[in-house]
C-alpha cells in the first residue's frame, strides 16, 4: 500500500478526499491551480502540492504522476475540465468506471439510466410550447445549478433562455416537496450499496428569496437563481430507509447493464419527497459529491456501520486499502 499515492484536484470535495486518504494511511498529492494552494497547505492534508496554471494542464504532469503510482480520485470539477474522450484516454490509474461517466453528464442518456433503476422520474418536455406548468430548464454537466430557472410558460421559457444561447438544456417538470440528495458508496469488492449520508443545498439566491414578503418580491423583480454555495447535513425519517436502499440497488444493477462492470464507489441521488412520501428522482451524480463535506468526521449512518469516523472521502480510500491488500485493484480502477 505504501507504493501508492492519492491524488485529486484541488477544489470541490479534495480537502474530504485527502485527509480520508491520510487516515488510510496513503500519502497524498493535491494538484491545484496557482493561487489556490492555500486550502491544502493549510489543513496539511497534502504531502505534496503540484501547481498548474490551469486544471486543463494536468495531461501535461500525468507521467509524474505515474511514476508516484498516483491514484486520481474524480470529482465535479474533474468532470468539468475535461470531457469524455480526455477523461478515457488518460493514461493514469483512476478510481471508479470512466465510462459510467458518459451516462452522467448527457441528461437524456441519465434518464434512460434512472428509468432502467426503476426510479420515478418527473415528465420532461420535449418543446417549450407543450409546458403546462411549473417547469426548471436544467443545463447539462456538472455545474453546481449554475443557470437554471423556472418558467411556467413558452413565453417565459424563451425570454429567460436568450443569455444561455447555444448551451444544451431540458425542460423539467417542477415537484414541489422536500428536497433531499442521498449520498451512497457501492463496494465492488464486497458487492453491497452502502447509505452514507443525506444533504440538502443552499442555493443562492433562491434560499434567500424565501426571506422577503411576496409582495417586495414582485416589486422588485427578482428571478431565482439556484447556483450551489454550500451544503446542509440532513437525517432522514427513519421510516424510508428502505426504499433509499431499495433506489440506490436498483441504480447500481442498471448500471451493469449499460456499461460492463457498472458503477463503481461513491454516487449521489437528487430527489424530492412529496407530502406522499413519494420520492421523485432528478438526477445522479456517479461520483462523489460535495453534498459528503458536511461529514467529514462521519456521518449518523457511519457512526452506525463503522468504528472510526467514516467520511464518503475516507471510504474511497478504504475500498483502495481493501483492493490493494485483496490484490483486487482490477475492480476498482477502470
């Protein structure tokens, strides 16, 4: 194990990923933009920083990171960087199933997934003259909920989409209810789905608008706006639990059926429970999340299942550990 190191860009959810990777007992590599090092210099969860002008020159240090056996831990950013065919072709050890990623960014491809998963899903809207309601236009990849908006009408639908010209997007049913996203972690080497924590986010400014009358809101022409500032830990009621394992099992089956071996690791489920208590599926995130900060000393459903605190960062690192001393490493860096 000592032969190996974890690396993973510095941002989103790197400081969770390297401090688990330490309390593993890996060494570790943050490789970070220039002007950005202070994070992970200063919670000394790296032992070895490499700087960049930009994220998109990590293709140029990949044989460094060969030669320290690095292991690359994806997150959002990771997957905002770079695109599929980059991601496929570099050459460095890389924890999960790349492939499975395809299936994540392209929001057509994901509701296919969901479907197979046996999830329900809200109606999409093939043309904005078919919306008959309260809709959010979502824009495809990992962006935090950078840009999306409501409409209730074609009118509406075409004012507010002129400033995102050109960028790909689906019309989305709005379900009011509670929104809650289930972080789970899918162990290849022990075949299990684990329930790691729960999340709800703080959008900006849509969290603030709740704030002011509905009146002031009318006068001053507000528009909400759900781009992601941070993330709020959640317990869920205990009562669903079982269909969250049941929700996350069956996204991990449909998996295997789409690309060979599946998705591999940590995942995440953005849902909406409505006053049924129906879950309603929006989207997957097959990586980890940032929604898992909020945990990094475990979370209640960790402190269930393990001894020590149990961060999502931390259990990729002991699903290496597991792999590494297993002489199973095959499963998990695809």
């Amino acid at each position: 194990m000592k032969s190996y190191r974890i690396a993973t860009l510095g941002s989103h959810s790197a400081l969770q990923i390297l401090k688990g990777a330490k309390d593993e007992g890996f060494e570790t590599i943050a490789i970070c933009e220039k002007g950005r090092v202070q994070p992970y210099e200063h919670f000394k969860v790296a032992d070895r920083i490499i700087e960049l002008d930009s994220m998109k020159d990590l293709p140029k240090v990949v044989k460094d990171l060969k030669k320290e056996n690095a292991i690359i831990i994806p997150h959002a950013t990771f997957i905002n960087v770079f695109d599929q065919k980059v991601i496929e072709k570099l050459d460095i050890n890389y924890f999960g199933n790349r492939k499975i990623l395809n299936w994540e960014a392209d929001r057509e491809k994901q509701r296919e997934w969901l479907k197979k998963a046996g999830l329900t899903l809200p109606k999409i809207f093939k043309n904005p003259e078919d919306i008959d309601g309260p809709v959010i236009i979502k824009f495809f990849g990992a962006r935090g909920g950078k840009g999306f908006f409501l409409a209730k009408s074609a009118e509406e639908f075409y004012k507010k989409i002129e400033e995102h010209h050109g960028t790909k997007y689906i019309i989305q049913e709005y379900v009011v209810g509670a929104p809650m996203y289930i972080h789970y972690f899918y162990s290849a080497i022990n075949d299990e789905v684990e329930v790691m924590s729960f999340d709800k986010r703080y959008e900006s400014n849509v969290d603030s608008i709740g704030r002011i009358a509905a009146k002031d809101q009318l006068d001053l022409g507000l528009d909400t706006s759900y781009n992601i500032t941070g993330n709020v830990p959640v317990v869920v009621r205990e009562s669903l639990l079982p269909e969250i394992f049941k929700m996350g099992e069956g996204v991990i089956s449909a998996s295997k059926k789409l690309e060979k071996h599946g998705l591999i690791g940590p995942f995440s489920l953005e849902t909406v429970i409505t006053p049924e208590l129906k879950f309603y599926v929006f989207e997957i995130s097959a990586r980890i999340v940032a929604g898992t900060n909020p945990f990094i000393n475990g979370s209640p459903y960790t402190a269930l299942r393990y001894k020590e605190p149990m961060s999502t960062g931390r259990r990729i690192a002991r699903e290496i550990k597991n792999a590494i001393e297993k002489n199973q490493l095959d499963k998990v860096l695809l």
